[in-house]
C-alpha cells in the first residue's frame, strides 16, 4: 500500500535531473583548475642580482700559501737505548736547556767508569815514570849511569804522560756519551710532535721531538716564474698583504715584515718561492695553516704571463663579487649562478682574499656572468 506523503510528492521531469548532475560535476572538476591557477598566479620573490666584472687585469694577484716555523728543530737520538723517562706531549711549551726526555744510559756510564779505571792507571803509570825520571837524573849527575839509561828514563816518562792524556780525553768522551741519553730543548718553543712513548727504543738517527719557535714564523708560496721576473719586491714590500682564513677577521689583513724572493727556481714545477716574515707573536698562527699571499703585479703583461687559476692561482681578471652574496656548504664555498633561461643555479668557487665587504674569487665564475646577492631568496626560485 502505497503512503500518502509518496503520493503527495511531485515527480521531477528527467531532463531536469540530467543538469543539475552536470551542474555538479562541473563544479568538483572546476576546483582543483581554480587550485592550479592560484598557484601558478602566486607571484615569485624578487630576485636581485649583480652582472659580474672583472677588474683591471694584474692589478693584484692571490696565490696560494702555508705558514712555516723560521726555526723547527727535529731532535734525533744520537745513542741508542730504551726511553726510561718522557716529561713532555705535544703541544707543551719548553724552555731552553729543559729536560724532553731521557734514555737508558747504564751502557754509557759503565763506559764511564771504564774509561774513569783506565786513566787512574795511567796517572799512577806516570807518577812512577816521573820518581824513575828523578832518580835517573841524580845518578847521572853523580856520573854512576849514562846518557842513554838517562834518555831511556826520559822516554819513559813522555810514553806515560802520553797515556794518561789519552786515557783523560777518552774520559771526556765517555762522559759526552753519557750526557747525549739526555735530550734537552735547544730554545724556548713548542713541541710540535712526539713520535715516541715511553719505552720505546731510540737508535742513533731516529727522530724523537719536533720543537719550534711560535715566535718566528713566516709565510712560503710559489709564484710562477713569469709573475716573479715581473715582480720588484723591494717597492711592492708595504702593499704586500697575507690573508689567513683559519683567524677570520683578524686574518683578513696581515702586512708582512720582510718579503725575500729566493733567486733558485724548482726545476720540476717552474715556480720560485716567495718569503714573507708575520709580524711577532702573532696569535692563533701555527705552522702548516693555510694562507693567502695578495700582492701588486709590476705589470699586465706580467699578470698576463702566469693568467690561469688552474696555473699558479693566478687569475686573468680580479672578479670580486659581495661576501653577503656567498654560500657555505659544509667546507664549499658556492654562489648562485642565474643560467640563460633565468633560473639560479649553485655553482661551487674558489675563493681568494678578502677585501673588506667583497671577496675576490679564483676560479668557478667569469666576467659577464650574472649572480644572484640574496642566496636565500634564489634558493626559493624553482
């Protein structure tokens, strides 16, 4: 039996039905277009960037260095015999004269006291052959030896003083033997290594400390011979500058005291080594850091010659781009490239001196190239 609100109900005509379904499909379907079309609309962030230039050619020119101890002294055993006593590690500050270490000596002092016997012997030898000597001088006196008895006494006497002092002088030698299984700084440094422990056995030759004077140190880099020829280092002294990145700020800008240009040239790299003395003391500096050398070129052509980073460092151009600019990736150093079709992209680069708010890059960008200066903002860009 049919109800009466089913017979009350009117009956919507099909084709009615049929276009409301259409109407919503339509409007699902439409969501996820207008979606897509917000997205696409979103505006992107504002991308500043710098057109690259280079500066004037060999105006100044980067390479690379290490700094070096002017006095690094390599202790050797000069005895053989086990370490029996180690005062110092690596890294302790010693004074000159002081105690490292010391090495079993007992072979050495029952050397000694060998030697010590041997010229007791000869002094009593000869304290005997100088009583003969006064008496053969008496008796020849009163006429009752000869001559030749009297020059036999004589000869006696010379022989036995010989002796003991050879028998004195093997003593001291004896002594100088023992004193070597003593090792002793020979300046006021630090102990840069420490190759052996307590035990171990020292032979003649074998290395057993490494000392410097943290006092007296100095920057080596090798500049290619072209560059060098070019170079005049008594007028480019004051504006030679050296750059340690490992101090930061206080690396930026070291002046050297003294620059000395070695008058040899490596036969096998083409290069010749430029020295250059940091100023006294100077703190947090040790030997083997990694250092930058920036000094004036006499000359373009000069620049010109030793062009190439891959060459000696030595860049064709100066290209300084802002520090702000830089990206640092674990032990990298990158910057965003903007390619042709406008897109930025991380390029990693190899950085030079620093100067102020700009840094002067080696290698990995050329002049015309454009460069994003906000990193973050390029990092967003896809």
């Amino acid at each position: 039996m049919t109800s009466t609100a089913s017979l009350m109900k009117p009956a919507l005509p099909r084709s009615v039905a049929t276009a409301a379904s259409l109407l919503v499909l339509l409007a699902l379907l439409a969501q996820p277009i207008a979606a897509r079309a917000d997205t696409q609309l979103k505006p992107t962030p504002a991308l500043k960037s710098l057109l690259v230039q280079a500066g004037a050619a060999g105006q100044r020119l980067s390479f690379d260095g290490q700094v070096e101890a002017l006095r690094q002294t390599v202790l050797a055993a000069q005895v053989a015999g086990a370490v029996v006593q180690l005062d110092v590690k690596a890294g302790d500050r010693v004074k000159a004269g002081q105690v490292l270490m010391r090495i079993d000596a007992r072979a050495a002092e029952q050397a000694t006291a060998v030697s010590e016997a041997q010229a007791q012997s000869a002094r009593a030898a000869l304290q005997l052959a100088s009583q003969e000597l006064e008496r053969q001088q008496r008796l020849f006196k009163q006429n009752y030896i000869s001559q030749a008895a009297l020059d036999q006494a004589e000869a006696q006497f010379k022989a036995g003083q010989a002796q003991a002092n050879a028998q004195l002088a093997q003593v001291a030698v004896a002594r100088t033997q023992s004193g070597l299984s003593i090792v002793r700084s020979p300046y006021d440094g630090v102990i840069a290594d420490l190759p052996v422990t307590l035990g171990d056995m020292a032979m003649p030759g074998r290395p057993l400390a490494t000392v410097y004077d943290p006092a007296a140190l100095r920057v080596t880099a090798h500049l290619p011979q072209s560059v060098a020829s070019s170079l005049s280092v008594a007028e480019g002294t004051r504006d030679v500058r050296i750059e340690i990145p490992a101090l930061g700020e206080a690396g930026a800008a070291i002046t050297a005291l003294r620059v000395q240009l070695l008058p040899t040239a490596d036969a096998v790299s083409q290069t010749m080594q430029l020295r250059l003395d940091l100023p006294a003391k100077p703190a947090g500096v040790v030997p083997g850091m990694f250092a930058r050398v920036s000094l004036p070129a006499a000359s373009a052509a000069g620049a010109g010659a030793g062009a190439g980073a891959g060459a000696g460092g030595v860049p064709a151009a100066n290209i300084l781009v802002p520090r702000t600019a830089l990206v640092r990736r674990a032990e990298l150093d990158g910057l965003y490239v903007i390619a042709a079709s406008g897109k930025p992209l991380l390029r990693q680069i190899r950085l030079g001196a620093v100067r102020g708010d700009q840094v002067e890059v080696l290698s990995g960008l050329s002049a015309g190239e454009r460069i994003a200066l906000e990193p973050q903002v390029a990092a967003q860009v896809r």
